[in-house]
C-alpha cells in the first residue's frame, strides 16, 4: 500500500485529491496539510511513501517546504502546479530541488478537470513511489552558457532519438549541457510532461547548453547542433524524409502523448540516414518496443543503467527485449552520443 499526504491550501482540493486518489487499491491517503509548514509537522509522525504538493500557498509556500523535506526527510514529492508560464517556471526551480513528477493544476471547472487527471495523478504517484530517494536529492543546475557557435543552419543525416520520463529533467540536465555546439547531429526528445511545462523546460535548458534547445514546432526543419523538445500533449515525429518535425495530437489511443514509440516507430519508418536510440530513466515500457525496431534496423542503441536511472522502468523493458547496445551511466551517455555521431550509428 502506498502511503500518501496531500499538501494543499485549497480544503475542496484536499478533498478531491483524497477521494481520487483513495479510489486506487493500492494507494492510501493517510492525511493532509493545509501548507508547507503544516506538512512539515506531518511528514515525521505518520511517514508518507509520497507526497503530493501545491506550490503556492500561504505562510510556507511548497519551494520551501520541499527544500526542508529534501534535508530532513528526503521523499518522493510529485508537485502540482498552475497550467501557467509562471508556474511552470516555479515548477521547474522544485524539480532542481529535487521533486520528481509534475502534474498541472486543474482550473476553472476544478472537479471536472480533475476527474480526467485521476489516472494521470495516480500513475505519477505509483511513478514516484519507485524512485530511489538517493537519486533525487537537490541538483545543481549548470551554469548558463554563452554559446561559442551561431545556431546550425545545415540540415542534420544523422538523428539522436531520447525517450525519457519519471527523472527526466534531472537526467536530460546532466546530459544535454555535455553536448558540444557544433554536434554533427539533431536530437529529438519526448519527455512524458504536460503542456506549458516542455516550452520553460526547453528554455531552461536551451540556456545552459552550448546546443540550441527549443520546444518543437510543427514543420520545423530539423537541422545539426539543434534539441528538439516534444510539446507536452502533442506527439512529436519526423516527416518521412526525415527532415522536418510534425506534430500532431495522433495517433489518440496512445497512453502517452507524447509518445516515444510514436517518435521511434517515425523515425524508423522515415528516411533518416544514421539514427542513434536513447532511453532513459522513466517507469512503464514506453519508448522499449520502438527502441528493438531501431537495433533491429542496425542502428545504435544506448540505455541508461540502473544503478543511475531514478526509476528503472523504460530502460529495464527496453534491455529485457534486447534492445540495448550500451548501458550506460547517464554521467557517460554524452561522450558515447558524440562517439556514435562522429563515426556514425551503425552497430
């Protein structure tokens, strides 16, 4: 059974959350906090496996009561925030304190919102439940970058697909910031978050990395030394010449969207010409089947390693098929992209 408090300001929200969430066998809601220092009297007496935590709220807002949760009782924090830009700025400052999983705060219609999130909040939570706590403790962000070369105009022949969920921020932080500038490749990324969320994200990350980062947009041309970042509820794949981005809302049956096998299945079906096939940390199987299509071809695969991966889901399935080259540390994942690129993909 895993043990859940909820941390919000709003009482009908409490109320919500816990009957949602109680409506999972698994999962029980064993008390809630009105804010982040209320929360903070809880966590030692009744030991939660995982808390859910609103970011603003008054006296003690939930930046910094994760920053003291993170210190004293280092747990999985699965942060719920306000659909806005802001708020996704804010969210993004918790996930380098160290939480784990973001889901937007329903608005409006509060009770009709947040029905259609309840199997999204109960994934994230049974998502965080299986974090290694020792992995997510406060990260450094790198420092921001001037960048030593124009943005690349020339349109890339060899693609770098990365697949990545619970953790990915973290480990996209530590990996992308490695990559040089002037890298003979582009590299497409669906990491499973909501809308709003990918666009701060990839401007975070855009500013501490010597490539160009950007949420990708629809008919974008896909060219070297470029990051291209699935917006949050769209799928995000490549043209059938491979070198232009689409994105739409289908194929609308998949659990994910975006989906990493629909960016894999894309790219092997495409006419891309070298192709390199990351998965990374992340609970479920998304990204594993597509991933065998792309070793299957002939192409290079890497997986993260367990012993880095904050959950090791995706890469587990992906390694289980047999769909892995390398596994790798994510500490090690960029040197052997530039490997791979500088002397192309084939296996």
């Amino acid at each position: 059974m895993i043990k859940v408090l909820v941390v919000d300001d709003s009482s009908f929200m409490r109320q919500e959350l816990t009957r949602l969430i109680s409506d999972d066998p698994d999962i029980e809601v064993i008390g809630t906090a009105f804010d982040g220092a209320h929360a903070l009297k809880k966590i030692p007496v009744l030991k939660p496996d995982v808390v859910t935590l609103d970011i603003e709220m008054p006296q003690m807002d939930g930046l910094t009561a994760l920053k003291h949760i993170m210190i004293s009782h280092p747990l999985p924090v699965v942060i719920i925030s306000s659909l806005t830009q802001k708020g996704a700025e804010i969210t993004f400052e918790a996930i380098q304190l160290g939480a784990v999983e973001v889901i937007p705060k329903p608005s409006g219609t509060i009770s009709l919102n947040i029905k259609q999130q309840k199997q999204e909040i109960i994934e994230k939570i049974k998502a965080a439940h299986k974090v290694d706590c020792k992995k997510i403790r406060r990260i450094a962000p790198p420092a921001p970058v001037v960048k030593k070369y124009p943005p690349m105009s020339t349109e890339c022949s060899h693609i770098v697909a990365i697949g990545v969920s619970t953790g990915g921020p973290q480990t996209l932080m530590k990996i992308i910031p490695q990559l040089p500038g002037d890298l003979p490749a582009a590299i497409m990324v669906v990491q499973h978050m909501p809308p709003v969320f990918t666009k701060s994200f990839a401007t975070r990350l855009n500013s501490v990395s010597n490539l160009t980062v950007k949420e990708a947009e629809h008919n974008d041309i896909i060219l070297e030394g470029h990051v291209y970042i699935a917006p949050g509820g769209y799928h995000m794949t490549a043209g059938k010449n491979g070198k232009h981005i689409e994105i739409s809302e289908e194929p609308s049956g998949t659990l994910h969207r975006p989906s990493v096998d629909v960016m894999f299945d894309s790219l092997v079906k495409g006419q891309t010409k070298q192709l390199t096939g990351v998965i990374l940390t992340g609970m479920g199987k998304d990204g594993a089947a597509g991933l065998k299509k792309i070793h299957d071809k002939g192409f290079s695969t890497i997986g993260e390693s367990e012993s880095s991966s904050v959950v090791y889901g995706m890469p587990r399935e992906a390694a289980n098929m047999g769909a892995v080259d390398f596994v790798l540390d994510k500490g090690d994942i960029a040197s052997k992209i530039i490997e791979l690129v500088s002397r192309g993909s084939k296996v």
